[in-house]
C-alpha cells in the first residue's frame, strides 16, 4: 500500500519539473552554425540566467518543412536566406527575415595538404572521393555544385562525388578518411578539433552564388521575449566577434565596405 | 511515365540489394540457425544475442561503427584495401556488407526456429537408415524447413528493402549505386517535392504491406477453418 502513496508524489513531481521551466526557447540551426552558435549560446546563457536557449542543428531545408508543418522552433537560423523568406511568405514568420552572415565554401582535408589544392585539382586521379552536401536540398551543397560548374569541373569530377545530409556529415566523410576531400562551410574548417587534423583552401566566391544567410523568428516564438533578446543578442559585438573567428561575414560588413 | 528515371534507377537498385543480400544471407544464415538449432554448445547464448543485436540496435550505431571499420583505418578498410578491393563506404558493396548484418536476424531466426521444430527424430531415422549428416540435413531437414526458408527470405528482402539509417550513414547517396528508394524518398521529402515522395512512399506502402500479407495470410493455424 506504501507505493500508492507515492505515485501521486512522484506524478506532481514530473509536473512540476515540466511547468518550472517556463522561460525556454528553442533554437533551429543550420549546421555550419554549430561550433559559432554553440559558443553565441553558451555566453547568452551566462548572461541571461532567467531563461535558457537550446538549439537543435540540422539541414536547413529540414527545418524549413519542419516549420512548416508546426515544428516547435521558436528561432530559425538557415544557412540560405531563401528558406525563412519563405516561410514570412507563408505567414510563418513573428519577426523580419534579417541577414546575419556571409558563408564561405572552402576545400577541406586531413589526408593531403589542403592549403595547396585548388578545385582544378579535384581532377586528379589520385583523389578518389570527394565530399560535399547534397545539392538537391543543402545551401552548402548548391553552392559547391555551381562552383564545380563555373569551373568547368562537374562532369570531370561527378564520378568521384559524395552526397552528405548536411554540410556536417560532408565533413565527418573527410574526417574518418573515407573521402580525401570535402567541399566544407568555412565554419567548420575554422573550428579548432577539426583544423588541428587538417587544412583548408577558400574557393574563391566568385564561381558561386554568395551564401547569405537569414534568420527568423517564428510564429510560434512571437510572443516570447527571450526569442527577441537572443535575436538581439545576435547583433552585439560579442556575438559578432564570435561569427567572425568562424570566419562569417557579417552582412553590415560588407555593405561598409 | 508516372515516376522519373532517378526513381525508377532507386528502385532497381533497392531490389537489386535486397535479392543479393538474401542470398548470401541464405548461404551464411542457414548453418549459423542449423548450428544454433542443434548445438549444446555454451557459447550459444552469446552468438544468439550476437545475431539477434540488429533488431534492437540503432541504425545509427552499425551505421557509425561500419563507418570507422571499414574506413581506410578500420580494420575492414585495411583488409580490404590488402586484397586489392579498395575502399567500401559509398560503394555497393558496402551498402551489401551493411545490411548482410542488418539483416542477419530476419534470416537466422525463423530458420532457428523451423530447424527446432524438426526435433531429434527424423534425423536419427535418417542416420539409421545410412544418411551422412549433410545428406540428412538436406534431404530431410531443408524440404521439412521449406516455410521457414520462406519466411526468412521474404522477411530478410523486406526488410532489406526498408533499410535507412545505416545507408544514410555509409551510402554517401549516389544515384545508381547507394541512392536506394528510402534515401530517395527522404530526398524528395528535404526538396519538398512531395508529390514524388507520395508516390514512392505509396510504392513502397503497398509492397510492404503485401509482403505481411503474403506472410500472415499462409501461416497455418490460428482459428481460420
């Protein structure tokens, strides 16, 4: 009978640990954000001790039909501006679709020295497999594909091409050695685990659309004001110190320039 | 035509996989259930448990091991690479070794449990009458197991066919050589072109569901007479 007793306890005890959090946000991110993001949200929360953001990173593609069919984001971060413009389209969107980054694509390697490779020599037999995101749904990917295009290398190269999910899997392709090269966010070239194993090569920007990237708070998020001070927050110099050692260009940047 | 050529080009390969894995899974299934069928060995508990982990593990984790293993560090990789056969993650070949794992309890299992229910007797007739141990196994247990080698062909294609995870992981999606349907679906579902992905997804519906059906509808028994 002793057990009986309990239950009641223990049903208001999951409760209460349920409704206590009441100031939370979740945050949808592109995956070349992890790193940047992850250090962005790690001194919001140090700061912003009432409230807590937690960010789930993916395939911004996947976010935008998740969004779309009432996928609990409060925040979205794409890594094409297209995407979020969409969905404000939609009726989605609780705040102004803003730009917060430039992207850049670059080669990637841990096998061979990527600092002397250009992208005519991904033509070469010796390379076998080469990584990169799906261009079919990954701003990454659509990116590295007119790159290979504007260059002339696509059909010379298609045979040797991998598809990863996200821009983070076409780098985890390179890491565990199964492709010699992967055509990679900047981002996450720049991040410290992964440029301890390898170098990288910037693939010059003007074979490709720019990657610009945009944000947005959803509907769901509309009302809650910490998604409206962490979107603020994306504009402090803090932040923006942060993106920049990830190597983003900030959109203000480069209109001043 | 109702699907495009890349749809029809992942369908061919998905059947292309499931047959070759249901077949080398009939030849390496068959004398692991007969072995653990008759065995008293002690370490059949073991290579039962070993057998059945696909069932309860996730894709994620044979997908990331495989991964590693058959890498150019892996263990597989080296072996591999030694034997001339070069590297196996985004090829066809991986994606057959991936799910000749994947799929080993679909195959073992229901043979297990078939070559059980032959119990002791009709093999020790045979013997007596001068069977060696291979002929009684397949002239008197193959043809009394025949629904099992059913079931678990049938079983080990479906679920070859419904297999994601792990080719999501090791695939790299190349169309004609991984891009099998599931990946195809999730691709068109990601470029949100549903209509392709409804169709393919109902494709598949369909034959899922008269795969049970052809499984449910034979077995004997129950109260149907």
């Amino acid at each position: 009978m002793k057990h009986y007793k309990l239950l009641p306890l223990a049903c208001s005890f999951l409760l209460l640990t349920t409704t206590a959090q009441a100031e939370k946000i979740m945050v949808a991110a592109a995956a070349d954000l992890k790193f940047a993001m992850d250090e962005i949200v790690a001194s919001f929360n140090q700061t912003h001790s009432h409230g807590e953001v937690q960010v789930v990173y993916g395939s911004s593609g996947k976010f935008h039909t998740q969004i779309q069919q009432g996928g609990p984001y409060d925040l979205y971060f794409s890594a094409d501006i297209d995407y979020p413009r969409e969905l404000a389209k939609l009726g989605l969107a609780g705040s102004e679709v803003t730009p917060y980054a430039v992207g850049r694509i670059v080669l990637w390697s841990n096998s061979l020295d990527a600092t002397k490779l250009t992208l005519e020599s991904l033509a070469d037999p010796k390379i076998t497999r080469i990584a990169m995101a799906n261009p079919k749904h990954a701003p990454y990917g659509k990116r590295a594909e007119e790159a290979l295009r504007a260059t002339g290398l696509w059909e010379k190269v298609e045979e040797k091409l991998v598809f990863g999910e996200n821009i983070a899997q076409t780098a985890q392709f390179v890491q565990t050695g199964n492709a010699q090269v992967g055509i990679v966010a900047l981002s996450l070239a720049l991040n410290p685990q992964i440029s301890k194993d390898g170098g990288y090569c910037l693939i010059p920007d003007k074979f490709h659309k720019p990657l610009e990237q945009g944000y947005v708070i959803t509907r769901l998020g509309a009302e809650k004001p910490l998604a409206k001070s962490f979107a603020g927050y994306m504009q402090s110099a803090s932040a923006r110190t942060i993106m920049v050692r990830y190597g983003f260009v900030l959109p203000n940047e480069t209109t001043e320039k | 035509m109702w699907l495009n050529g890349s749809d029809l080009q992942a369908i061919w390969l998905t059947i292309r996989l499931a047959s070759i894995v249901t077949l080398i899974l009939l030849l390496i299934g068959t004398p692991i259930a007969w072995w653990l069928a008759r065995t008293r060995s002690r370490c059949q508990g073991v290579i039962g448990a070993v057998v059945a982990l696909p069932l309860v593990l996730p894709p994620s984790v044979l997908g990331f091991y495989l991964l590693l293993a058959m890498g150019p560090q892996g263990p597989v990789g080296q072996l591999t690479r030694t034997l001339g056969l070069g590297a196996l993650p985004f090829t066809f070949w991986g994606l057959v070794l991936a799910s000749v794992f994947y799929s080993l309890p679909f195959m073992v299992q229901p043979l297990q449990n078939a070559f059980e229910a032959i119990g002791d007797r009709p093999l020790e007739v045979a013997a007596t009458l001068g069977a060696s141990p291979l002929d009684a196994f397949f002239s008197v247990a193959v043809p009394l197991a025949r629904p099992g080698f059913l079931t678990a062909s049938i079983l080990t294609f479906a679920h070859t066919v419904g297999e994601f995870g792990v080719v999501l992981m090791i695939g790299g999606n190349i169309p004609g050589i991984t891009r099998v349907a599931s990946v195809q679906i999730y691709d068109h579902v990601e470029a949100m072109e549903y209509t392709s992905a409804h169709r393919l997804s109902a494709i598949m519906l369909i034959f899922s569901f008269l795969v049970l059906l052809a499984l449910y509808a034979k077995r004997p028994g129950g109260r149907r007479d």
